[in-house]
C-alpha cells in the first residue's frame, strides 16, 4: 500500500505544470484556432514585452468554462491575460455566463468582418446552411435577405423555417467539405479561411459579408470584397435599408461576434496593463512581428488600449431589451438554439 | 545533414512516445507544440513530425505486445493476440511479424499517398453524408459483432460508450446535456483518459497485484525473429488487406485509429477458417491483421489533411496546428505548389518507417527489457506518464478524477468481460454518428439516397456483418 501511495505522489508530481512570467488564458484546446492565434501573437509579443509568455489552455464548453473561470479566480493576478474570440461574445449575450467585459480593460484588439459565400449558380432563396451559434449571425442576415423588410420576428421564423435547409451537427472541417461537396450550399469564414476555403473554389462565390464595424456604430464596407456587405445587398434586393427588431438583434450579434473576434484582457486596474499596451503597440509597429502575424492570421486591424476599450463601448451601445429579446427568439423558435433571454445586460 | 538529424530526432522521439503506454501519435504530437518554433528551418519541422507519425505507429506495438498495455488506442487491437504470444514466450514472434507488416504497408501506402497526393481529389468528394452516416454504422456494427464473443455484452458496453460520449453538448439544441451541472464536462469526457482508464490502468493494476514481469524475451531470439517474417509471408494477403482497410478509412476525414485497426482484426478473424490457435490466445494473424492497418491509415489520413486542411484523423488535428507553426497553411493553393513541402512530408514518413522498422527488428531484444524491470520501478513511472498524458486537457482535478472513474469503469469492463473495444467505439463514435444522422435527416430523403450505390453496398454490408455476427461462433475472448 505504502508503495502504491508513493507511485500516486510521484505521479502527482510529474503532472504538475510549471508557472511562467506572463499567462495568456486561452478557452481552447491546443491547436484550435484562438489557441493558435494565442500562440503566434505571444511569440511575437514576447521581445517588446521583455518577458516570457505562457499559454494556459482552459478548455470547455463552447469555450465558455476558461474565460469564466479567468473571471472567477484568476483575473485578480496581474500577469493573467485572457485571450477571447467571437463566440465568447455571442455566448455573452445569449448564455448563462459568468464574464462580463465592462469589467475588464482592453490590451489589445482584432475587428474582423466574416465573409459569407455560396455555390455558384446555387439558389440561395432556398439555401442550405450548416447550424450552430456561430452561425446566428448569418442565420439573421440571410434570413432577411430571403424574406424581405418588414417583417415581425414571427414571421421572419416561418420564413426561415420554410425556404433553409438547417443543417445541425456539423464541425468546421464537415462544413467545409460539405460545402466543397455540394451537400451545402452557403458557407461562411473569416477573411483568412474564406481565402483559403472559399475563394479557391471554383464552384463558389461570394455572397454577403457582414462589414467592419466603426467607431460611430457603423459598419462599413469591407475593401477586399466591395459591394457584397449585407445592408447593401438587403437595399438592392428590396429598395429599402433594413430596419426593425429583426436588424437590431443581428446588428448586436455580429457586432458582438464579428467586433471582438480576437482580444485580450485584463482586468480593471491592472497595474501591468500599460506594459502590456506598449508592448502590443511597438509589436503594431514592427514590420517583420506584423509580416509573422499577418502570414498566419491575415491582415486585420489592431485596436490597441483605449481603442479597444472604446470599441467595447461602442459595442454595449447596441444592447438593448428589444434586441436581446428578438435574438433569443429567433434563436429559439428558428434556429433551434437554447438561449437565455438576458436583459439584465440592457438594464446594467 | 540537419535533414538527417531532424529524421533522426523524429524517429527516436516518436519510438519512445510510441513504446509509452497510453500515449502514441497524438500525444506525442502535442508535446512537440512546446518546441516546434525552435527548428531553424520550418521544413526540418516537418520531417521531423512526420518521422514522430512514422516511428510512434510502428513504436506502440511494443507495450500491447509485451506489457498488454496499447501504447495507443490504435494498439489495442494487436495487443488482443501480441500479449498471449508474449506470455508465451514468443514477443520477439510477435514484434517481428507486426513491425516487418507495419513496416512494408508504411512503405507501401506512404509511396501511394505522398507520391501522388494530388490525384486523391476526388475520392473524397465522392463520399458524402450518407456513406460516412453508413461507414460509421458499420464501423459500430463490427466492433460490437464481429470482434467480441459475447455480443450482448458488447451490445450493452456500446451503449455505455455511446452514453459517456453523448455527454458535453447537444448538437440539435446546442445546450449542454448529461454533465450534471458540472461545467468540466460541458466539453465531454476526453478521449485520452478514456483509453488509459479502459485499456492502460487495468493492465498496469494487473501487472502490481501479479508482482511479476508481463512477458519475458528472449536475448538471442533471431529464429523468433525469422519465424515473424515467415508468418508475414505466409498471411501476406491478410496483411495486406489489412493496409488496405487501414488505407481506405484512413482517407475518410475524422475516422481513423482504433477503427481501422479494429476492422483490420474483424476481418481477420472472419476470414480465418478453423485456427489452430483461438484468436485472443495467441493467434499471429490476430497481430499481423492490425498491424497492416495502422501505419497505411497514418499514411492515407493524410490526403484530407494536406488536400483540403481537413484532418483524417485525430492525431492530423494537432499536425494542422503543428505545421501552422510553421509557416505551412494546409490546404491551400500555395502549399500545393511548394514542392519542398511534399518532398520534406514524403521523406520525413518514408525514411522514418524503414529506420525504426529496422531498428524495431535489430534491437528488440533490448528494447524489450522494459519488461524486465521490476514492476515496483516500473509502476509509478508508467503511472506517471499516463498521468501526466491525461492531465495535459485542464491540469485540474477533474483531469484525474476522470482517469480513475475511467479507471474503474476499465477493471469493471475488464473482469465482466464486457467488450472494452465496443465501449470505446462507442465513445468516439457516438458524436459522430448523432450528428450524421442530423446531417442525414436534414439533407436527404429516401429516394436521394436509394440512388447513391456506394450508400446502399455499405448497408447490405452491414446486414451482411450483423447476420455474421448474429449467427456465427465467434472465438474472440478479447474483452
């Protein structure tokens, strides 16, 4: 027995981790997209910051248990930096979460736009589309596309329900190859992906994009794919720009999503904040750091400290009662989706 | 001369994390994410991770046969017949008959995959929902039938598998199911300590509480050893077959390991009329049937990776990731034109295969005093790296309560005799096969689906295989 107790400690022992400079809290498993964005930004980031950085992975459920537990009990250490990406801010508007952003301070941020694409010659009034809550965002815009102006979130449900092909259960990579297959026809990416994925693709084009959002709350056109962002598409198909409770809830959602598809936080106060904030910004600076990046993540803007913070705010602004309630009801009734109804986030 | 260190360094690394129990590719893999970026030049990285795919394939036949450990889940399969050969005093038999297989369907399928990688395109275009819904389903279905005597027994640790897969998230509603309200397991039990509490801990506690060496080898063994290359000889058709099952599903994304192997053994009994030994108990085709397929499967679950940037297989996940790091972004028109690439993947995976087969078949004797070592010292060390493979996921205690109520289930599973394969089948299929069917019932009807002749020869497949099962005698004592 007494030997056995000794081969449990020193099995205990082998598997302790070790402890680093800096820690950098990813809600992923290694090698999944933000982990490896952690990856690449902390080996950049390393020289400028003049210390080592550590990736912590703190896998979970929909990505949501690492940052809450960043929130919980680790966010206090002033050398943890959670690293979040945009489903944690659909997740923030419709799941029971313990995080909350207006509590943190922004180190730095990425604000992406998600492109959309379809199969060439496909009908997309009748679209097929993999589900999943990174995918509401698209759900809304299509949806509203196919079906007009106008429009109660009653009868955008219908809608939905009788012209998409609602495909559950599918990975990323199943996607992809359904999509390559024919099996769907929409898909959608980031701009990194799409270009991989997508724009290869001789049987594919582009459908919609969602725009990059602005300081003032806009959302402009994206220069790589002009003329393709939604509210032009929705203007040109029915004459008028989109409005109403159904616009409000996507606006909140792909902002949420599409707005802080990358970033890292700490929390309020931090004393190391600043040094963290220099470092992110003469990294921006440095061709050969930003060539790295770019080469692996794709060419997005940085909005860096109070940029980010800024951005945050801007974001906030679009949380409304009648938008959290317009999204979780077409969450639920259309697409399928447990969401949580949380106006307390409106009320705050 | 850097190639021919990094192919070296593969190689050995890839051994050593092969021989680990409860480790294999992935997991030696995994560990490569911490000095990845150290190579000086990125195509250095990439021999090297393809000889450490290469090398650990080949590499976990060692504890399956001489400790009845699987070094991977994948090695499971061989061990079912390697152990008893090792028990009965025929391990190096057994090594040289696996390896020299592993080795030649290596050579074999890595020449056909990394030569002409391009032309596979279409292949997997033609493979759709609803054969990979039936492939699944035939998957589940031999596993549960055809390698288990008793398939009630089989019947009933598929279900728990598929059970203690389905918790985590509900694709249909995306709302967490069967956790208990315990967050941890909102993203499902994981896969490695799983296996290690199935297959590596019962084994380990077998060997502490028998207080004796598992197999013992021979040093001067070079009849076993060309009593193993004969047995190749004379199964070669199995062997070969095997590659080709390996082959086949290593190409289908998302399938591969213990599948592969699993239905290269089903195959192997099927097609064994009359054996002189009972499968289970020592029977070499039982070695030589999966052995064919797990190198053919590395081999070929690497045209999806490398093609589309869609992994074939869990372990070409974290290559993804791996190879991201430097600087190679799969599946784009890019990396298609960069010949270096290819060539760097075809000699990393070839050259690796030939090395550490002859180094498998030269230096048994030695590598196999690991069997030898006292299991006093040898516990806590095996202990301690199954440990400290399973802990990797969070480092929290859940990690290791995980383990030991795997652990649990694993002796249970093991003394009762309820099929551990079926149960671990079950788990990784169990996703896979829910969200399919979603996939399946979203996407086609009946009259889609009777025009689709591949859909339909995998159905009568499994009729075929679940007939066979139903009515046949199975000799698999393996639980």
């Amino acid at each position: 027995m007494k030997k056995f107790i000794t081969s449990v400690l020193l099995a205990l022992t082998l598997s302790t981790p070790a402890f680093a400079d800096y820690t950098f809290v990813v809600p992923q498993k290694p090698g999944a997209g933000t982990s490896q964005w952690a990856e690449i930004i902390a080996k950049e980031l390393e020289p400028f910051l003049g210390e080592k950085i550590v990736i912590k992975f703190i896998p979970g459920a929909r990505d949501i248990p690492g940052f809450n537990k960043w929130h919980n009990t680790m966010r206090d250490n002033d050398k943890a930096v959670m690293v979040s990406h945009g489903g944690n801010g659909v997740s923030f508007l419709q799941e029971e979460v313990d995080y909350d952003y207006r509590q943190y301070d922004s180190v730095g941020l990425m604000n992406l736009n998600i492109i959309a694409g379809k199969a060439s010659g496909a009908d997309m009034n009748k679209p097929s589309f993999a589900a999943g809550s990174g995918m509401v965002p698209e759900a809304f815009a299509f949806t509203m596309l196919i079906c007009g102006p106008d429009k109660s979130i009653e009868e955008y449900t219908a809608c939905f329900k009788e012209n998409v092909t609602w495909v559950k259960g599918m990975s990323g990579a199943e996607r992809r190859l359904a999509f390559k297959r024919g099996e769907l026809t929409g898909t959608r990416e980031n701009p990194a992906a799409y270009k991989k994925h997508v724009a290869p693709n001789t049987k594919a084009e582009i459908w919609f994009h969602h725009g990059i959002l602005q300081a003032d709350g806009s959302h402009a056109d994206d220069p790589n794919y002009p003329g393709y962002q939604f509210e032009t598409l929705f203007e040109k198909r029915w004459g008028v720009a989109p409005s109403g409770d159904m616009y409000k809830a996507y606006k909140l959602v792909k902002s949420f999503r599409d707005g802080m598809q990358k970033a890292l936080w700490v929390n309020k106060g931090n004393p190391n904040r600043q040094a963290l904030v220099d470092a992110l910004t003469a990294m921006s600076k440095d061709k050969s750091a930003m060539a790295n990046i770019q080469k692996k993540v794709g060419k997005y803007d940085w909005l860096i400290g109070e940029a980010g913070n800024n951005h945050r705010d801007t974001l906030m602004t679009f949380v409304t009662t009648d938008a959290l309630s317009s999204l979780v009801k077409f969450n639920r009734n259309a697409l399928g989706l447990n969401s949580v109804e949380k106006i307390e986030l409106a009320l705050k | 001369m850097e190639e021919i260190l990094a192919l070296l360094a593969g190689t050995l690394y890839g051994l050593i994390i092969g021989i680990i129990p409860g480790a294999g590719a992935t997991t030696g893999l995994i560990f490569i994410f911490s000095f990845i970026t150290l190579f000086p030049d990125p195509y250095l990285g990439v021999i090297f991770c393809m000889a450490v795919v290469a090398a650990s394939t080949t590499g976990d036949t060692y504890t399956g046969v001489l400790l009845g450990i699987p070094g991977a889940n994948s090695a499971a399969a061989t061990m079912v017949d390697g152990f008893p050969l090792a028990l009965q005093g025929k391990a190096t038999y057994a090594i040289s008959a696996a390896v020299t297989t592993s080795t030649i369907n290596g050579l074999l399928w890595g020449a056909l995959v990394f030569f002409l990688l391009p032309y596979y395109t279409s292949l997997i275009m033609v493979f759709g929902v609803p054969e990979l819904w039936a492939f699944t389903c035939l998957a589940l279905v031999t596993v549960t039938f055809i390698t288990n005597k008793w398939w009630v027994r089989g019947v009933i640790a598929l279900a728990v598998g598929i059970f203690i897969g389905m918790i985590g998230v509900d694709p249909n509603t995306n709302a967490d199911r069967f956790t208990g309200g315990i967050e941890y397991l909102g993203a499902g039990v994981q896969l490695l300590p799983l296996v290690a509490g199935l297959f590596a801990i019962p084994e380990l506690l077998d060997g502490l509480k028998n207080r004796k060496n598992t197999a013992t080898v021979s040093l001067s063994n070079g009849e076993q050893t060309k009593q193993g290359f004969k047995a190749v000889w004379q199964n070669k058709w199995l062997a070969l077959r095997g590659g080709a099952i390996g082959a086949f599903i290593g190409i289908l994304p998302g399938l591969g390991g213990a599948m592969a192997d699993w239905m290269a053994y089903g195959q192997a009994v099927a097609t064994t009329k009359n054996p002189d030994v009972p499968f289970g108990k020592g029977n070499i085709r039982g070695v030589i049937g999966p052995e064919g397929a797990n190198n053919a499967q590395k081999a070929t679950s690497m045209i999806p990776t490398v093609l589309f940037g869609i992994p074939g297989a869990p372990f070409a996940a974290i290559l993804i990731g791996l190879f991201m790091y430097l600087d190679f972004e799969l599946g784009t028109v890019d990396l298609a034109n960069d010949p270096k690439f290819f060539d760097s993947m075809l000699y990393g995976f070839m050259l690796a295969t030939v090395l550490v087969g002859a180094l498998c078949l030269l230096t048994t004797p030695i590598i196999a005093r690991i069997a030898q070592i006292p299991y006093k010292y040898y516990f806590p060390l095996l202990l301690g790296f199954i440990t400290l493979a399973c802990v990797q996921y969070t480092g929290g205690w859940e990690d290791y309560a995980i383990l030991a109520v795997c652990s649990v289930i694993g002796v249970l599973a093991k003394n009762y005799k309820f099929s551990r394969p079926a149960l671990l089948f079950g788990f990784i299929l169990s996703d896979r096969i829910e969200q399919l069917t979603l996939q399946l019932s979203s996407l086609y009807s009946l009259d889609r689906l009777i025009d689709r002749p591949i859909f339909i020869g995998l159905i009568l497949l499994i009729c075929v295989v679940l007939i066979w099962g139903l009515t046949q005698r199975n000799k698999l004592e393996y639980a």
